[in-house]
C-alpha cells in the first residue's frame, strides 16, 4: 500500500535534474511527497507543514540536488529531522521511590490495563523488581476481573477492593499494602472513558494530588490519529504527564500520531506497544519510529 518514499524522491529528483535548471521551487516540489508521506502517516497539517518547511532550509543548505543520490539525500534529512522532533534517544521510568508509583492514565480501550500487565512483566523480568498492579476501576467490574487475569498470566499479584468505590482511598491501600509486603513498584490501573469527561478528568486529577506518583503515563491508542493528539493535549492539561505509551503499534497505522502528539504535549514517548500479548512491549526508539512514518 506505501510506496517506498526514498524511490519516490529520488524518481522525482532525477527527472527535475534532467531538465535543465534545478532550483529551490523543484526541491519545493519534492518536499510536497514528504509532506504527503506524513499525512498519510496521520501526522497533523500544520505540523507536516512545519517540518518540511524546516527540512527544505536544511536541503538547501546541503546541495542536496548536486549530490549523487539526492532523493536518499533528503530521505537522510527527512529521517534525522523525525528523530530529533521525536525526541532523540530513549527515556526509561522513574524507579526511585520505596516504593516507586506508576499512575496509568488514559481513554477507555487505549490499552491501559493490557500496558499495566505488560510494563508489570518487563520490571519483573527485565529490571528484577517486585511490583504489585492494583485496580482502581471502580466503574467496571470487568475491568477489575481482567487486570486479575493478567496479573494471573504474568505471576503479578493485583491489589483490588471490590466494595469499595473511592479510587483514591484504593490507591493509598495499594501503596500501603506494597510497603508492608516488599513491593517495590506499584502500577495503579485507573478507569477510563470513551472520551475526556469532565468527571473522568476530577478523579485522575484527584488521585494524582492524592499519590503524588513517581511517574504518570498516558496511554494512547496510535491508531486513532489526530484524536489521540486532542486526548494527549487534555490529560496532559490536567496531570503534566511524564510519558506516553503509544499502543496498538502491531496494526497498519504508521504512528504519525507519535510526531503529532510530541510536538503538541512535548513529553518523551516512553514505551509502545504491538500486540496484545504481555511481552508485546518495547522501548521506544526515535530513529526506528522515523523509518516506520517513512515507510
Ligand atoms: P483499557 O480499557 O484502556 O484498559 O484497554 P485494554 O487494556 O482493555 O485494551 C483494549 C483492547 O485493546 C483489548 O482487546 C486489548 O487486548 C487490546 N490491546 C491493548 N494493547 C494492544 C496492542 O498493543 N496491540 C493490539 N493489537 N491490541 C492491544
């Protein structure tokens, strides 16, 4: 479905230069595939616009028509101008409290309690640390059962309190419960709408001022574009999120989402997930998210 955007330049590029004087409006011209090439990776107009105006003053500043392979040339510039707006090298999680406190944030179906499992398995298996999920979805006593089920597959005890319906008071629970029993992190799930409410919005804000947690992730679903950049902009208003978990990388969404929503809430994309098993987890890399926006 994606042509190979490096072919396209380069096709394009060779052909201006066939035909006598190759100028700042052919480089113009191509710029105009790479812009394309973002939007159908989902990225936001004006930020497509914005990149490849910043990409043509760096292509014109290195010959970039008087090079051998001057479609490669730019794809080169294109790639290193993502990474970088991307935010360079990968940021790992907070983990120095005793115990460290991971809030969940996130919409309904973003993949919150999937995450929570999955980030709960690579700490234990990959960071050798104790952690303890606990269930803060009141709402949805599906949501509860399945954070059980999870926790289950992955051998991670889960902290939950049927009766009870204030999440706060279940959080500080959980913590206590982790610090009495030898946990060292605790990953708290927390209920999620299909879209921002206003309540929804009081109780996250509620029981961020309440935990005070060493980090707070905000979990997206990349394939639901530019939507995903207006739900970052919200939870980020209200809790000034560490990182984001960009879920549901496994489908054929190009994840322009990730460019969108860095740019818009500037936080580091911190993990993606790509499948809907408990190891589909990984760091996120810049450069390798650029190459997949690139196609
Ligand atoms: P929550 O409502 O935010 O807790 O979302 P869930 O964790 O229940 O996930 C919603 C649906 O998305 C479930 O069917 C998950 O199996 C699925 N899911 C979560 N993460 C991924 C992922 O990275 N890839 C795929 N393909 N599915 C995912």
């Amino acid at each position: 479905m994606f042509d190979n955007l490096s072919d396209k330049l380069d096709k394009a590029l060779h052909v201006l230069k066939g035909h006598g004087q190759i100028t700042e409006i052919n480089v113009a011209e191509t710029l105009k595939e790479v812009r394309r090439a973002l939007l159908d990776a989902d990225v936001n107009f004006k930020i497509a616009k914005e990149f490849t105006n910043k990409v043509k003053e760096e292509a014109m500043g290195q010959n970039v028509l008087t090079s051998l392979q001057p479609g490669q040339l730019m794809v080169k510039l294109v790639k290193d101008e993502l990474t970088e707006l991307m935010g360079g090298e990968a940021e790992g999680i907070n983990l120095s409290g005793t115990p460290s406190v991971i809030l969940m944030s996130g919409l309904q179906g973003s993949g919150k309690t999937t995450f929570s499992g999955k980030l709960a398995n690579y700490l234990k298996t990959k960071k050798n640390k104790n952690p303890l999920l606990v269930a803060c979805d009141v709402y949805r006593p599906a949501a509860i059962d399945q954070l059980h089920v999870v926790g289950d597959q992955i051998g991670v005890e889960v902290f939950s309190d049927r009766g009870n319906t204030d999440p706060v008071a279940i959080s500080e629970a959980g913590i206590a419960y982790a610090k009495a029993n030898g946990f060292n992190v605790v990953i708290i799930d927390t209920a999620g709408r299909l879209a921002v409410d206003k309540q929804m919005m009081n109780e996250i804000a509620t029981i961020h001022k309440a935990i005070q947690p060493q980090e707070t992730l905000f979990v997206v679903d990349a394939m639901t574009g530019q939507d995903a950049v207006n739900t970052a902009k919200s939870f980020n208003d209200i809790l000034n999120f560490d990182g984001v978990i960009l879920t549901k990388l496994d489908g054929d969404t190009r994840g322009g989402a990730a460019i969108s929503i860095k740019s818009v809430v500037n936080k580091p994309i911190k993990f993606i997930g790509t499948g809907e098993k408990m190891d589909a987890i990984d760091v996120f890399y810049p450069a390798r998210m650029a190459e997949r926006i690139l196609g």
